[in-house]
C-alpha cells in the first residue's frame, strides 16, 4: 500500500514507486513523456522541479494523488503565499517557535542521553 505523501526528493519517490518491476519504457508509453526525461528525474540530471502536467501524468500511472509528491505541496504553497503575502510573515514567526521548540527537544534529549550514560 502507498502513503498518502512523501517528503523524499521527486526523483526518489518515482524511483521508490517505481520498484524493480515496472521499466523507465513502461511508465514512458503510459504517459507519453520520453524515458530518458523520467530516468533524469530520477537521478536528477534534470535541475527543474518538474512542471505540474509532468506531476499528474507520473500520479495517475502510480495512482496517486499529486498532493503524494512533496514538489506538488511546495508548488501550492508558493502559490498561496505569492496570493497572500501577509501570511509569509505568520509562516516566519511560527518557524521560529517551531525551531526553538524542537532545539529544546533535541538538547532534552542529548541531555537525557548523557545524564544514563554516567550512571
């Protein structure tokens, strides 16, 4: 069964969904993109995030959503934020709780990790 997302590079997450069994040849009959194109997808000799009708064919072959694949969610994103410009700064002010919170966390536990180790 396939997760509902990835956080993994496009090319990987193609290469994970992909497996051993199905051929760059196969997924390029079924969508009409070149094999070579979906090879350097993979192995990223392409430096462009690929363009949104390249996500939905490659998502429907998988069957998958596009919101699967991390490039799809990050696209949205920046389109939200290039409509609402305001909320960057709310997105700002949040990462920084979010990275103070996780510092603490991390230190806690580097702490933890320490404190049984001399015991």
């Amino acid at each position: 069964m396939v997760k509902s997302k990835t956080y993994k590079d496009f090319g990987q997450a193609i290469e994970e969904l992909k497996g051993e069994e199905i051929s760059y040849d196969t997924i390029s009959f079924s969508t009409q993109l070149s094999a070579s194109y979906i090879w350097g997808l993979v192995h990223k000799r392409t430096s462009n995030m690929p363009k949104d009708h390249v996500i939905k064919k490659l998502a429907d072959f998988f069957h998958v959503d596009t919101d699967y694949f991390f490039e799809s969610r990050y696209k949205k994103m920046c389109e939200f934020v290039m409509e609402n410009r305001e909320f960057l700064d709310v997105v700002e002010r949040e990462s920084v709780k979010w990275t103070k919170a996780n510092k603490k966390t991390s230190q806690n536990s580097e702490n933890g990790d320490s404190k049984e180790r001399s015991a």
